[in-house]
C-alpha cells in the first residue's frame, strides 16, 4: 500500500497534468507496487479536492466492461469514475479538443437514477426499479497518464479516463425498450467508424450499474437519486481530433451529436 504523502503526491502531478492538458509517466513504473486500493485512494482524494473546489458530482462512470475492452487490456474487472456537472454537455455542442489528453469517444447508455441503489448483491431488476429513465450517451475520454504499458491501476487512478460526456437522444422509461438490444451506428465526419449493441456490456447494460452499486457497497458508499450513470461502451473507442465531428445513431433512441474545436 502506498503511504499517504504518495497518494497525495500523485494527485498534484494529476491536477498539474490536467491543468496543463499533458501528461505524465506511468505511474506502475513509478509505484510498481501500487494495487487498485491506491489507485481509488488517489482518485477519491482527486474526487475530494474537486468537491472542495466547489464542482458539482452529478453521477459515475463505468469502464471496462465489454469482453473485447477486457480482452484487449488484459483486465477481468470493470472499473469507474466520477462525473462532476461541468463534464456534462448537450447534443450539439462544440466541445474544446485541447482542454483533453488522448481524446477518445466511446458510445453509451447513461442510467438516471429515480431512487437509491446501495447494494450489496444488487440484481438488474433492482436496477431498473430504480431507474427513472435511460438516455443515449457519448463518453469522452481523456487520459492523463501516458498510454504505452498503463493498467487498470493507471487508469483507476486518472479517474477511469472519463473527460467528459454528452447526452442526447429520446429518453426512454428502462421497461419502454429491451435495453441489451439497443443499437448505434458510429460516425465520424459522416464516414461510419464502428457499430454496437448494448448486449456487449456484461449481457445487459444495466448489469454495469449493479456492479458499481455493489463495489460502492464495499466502502460504505452507494448511488443516490438523480445521479446519472455511464454504464459502459459498446464500441471500441475512437480517437478523435481538433475539427471532427461526430454523430451516433441509436435508431428509436434518436442521435447524440457532437463536434471538436
């Protein structure tokens, strides 16, 4: 286990990382000791500070959870972040390329909580019981540590690489549609780039959500009414550049748009 002057350590040269819109080392070839315990340590303490600073924590994020994501990195375990209101932005919105590090969009389902879900062994159809409404999502990522070798404990640490979201679409009641069939086209600049299905997030995108709520179970924390929930990508992520524009069809669910500057 790291001390608590590393943790804290760590966190400053995060914070001057996404100050400066860079990034910095590696942080498993600085720490090779460093466990997934640390790494959450450091993103609750990155959490805190930003609470302290007066943003506004509206919701988590869930990665890692389709089985290519979980092939290709070599991790069987999802992770997740947090979201602050300022993250959050509307379809249409022309978003700052630079104010990210190695900028990636993902698509999504976003759950919007109607009533607390606090775990432990929490099931999918406690989930939607709890869930006011679900709504399309782009997932902007945005990592801080370099990416060459990084692992799950990098990206724990760098707050699960979540940059930003956008949030779109028709909203749906979570009994109006059989969400695992739910479906995206992929488009950057009009050339289609990946298509998806929700299904690839753990069977059921809701899943995502029971297991936050049961990791958050853990350490005595749980998910509160009105957060809203990324549940997990259903595509690979797409980098993206200054100048692109991208659009993500989900049929009945309508579109989610976005471009960068």
């Amino acid at each position: 286990m790291l001390t608590d002057q590393q943790i804290t350590t760590i966190a400053d040269d995060l914070a001057a990382a996404e100050r400066d819109r860079g990034t910095i080392e590696r942080l498993t070839a600085r720490h090779p000791e460093m466990t997934v315990e640390d790494a959450y340590a450091v993103q609750n303490e990155w959490r805190r500070r930003g609470i302290a600073a007066g943003r506004r924590p509206v919701g988590r994020k869930i990665g890692l959870t389709s089985k290519v994501m979980q092939e290709a990195t070599g991790i069987t375990e999802p992770d997740y972040g947090a979201i602050f209101a300022d993250m959050v932005h509307e379809t249409g919105a022309v978003i700052e390329h630079a104010q990210f590090s190695n900028v990636r969009v993902e698509v999504e389902l976003a759950f919007v909580l109607g009533r607390d879900l606090t775990g432990p062994h929490t099931t999918v159809t406690e989930v939607l019981d709890a869930t006011d409404y679900v709504i399309p999502a782009l997932e902007i990522l945005s990592s801080r540590v370099e990416m060459a070798g990084r692992t799950i404990v990098d990206t724990i640490s760098d707050n699960a690489a979540m940059g930003a979201m956008v949030l779109g679409g028709r909203p749906v009641r979570p009994d109006a549609v059989d969400l695992r069939w739910v479906s995206a086209l992929l488009r950057r600049n009009e050339a289609i780039e990946d298509t998806g299905v929700a299904a690839a997030v753990l069977d059921h995108p809701a899943r995502g959500v029971a297991w936050l709520a049961d990791k958050l179970a853990q350490h005595g924390d749980g998910l509160s009414a009105g957060e809203t929930i990324l549940a997990g990508s259903f595509t690979r992520p797409m980098w993206v550049h200054a100048g692109d524009t991208v659009h993500c069809d989900y049929r009945d669910l309508g579109a989610v748009t976005c471009r960068f500057e």
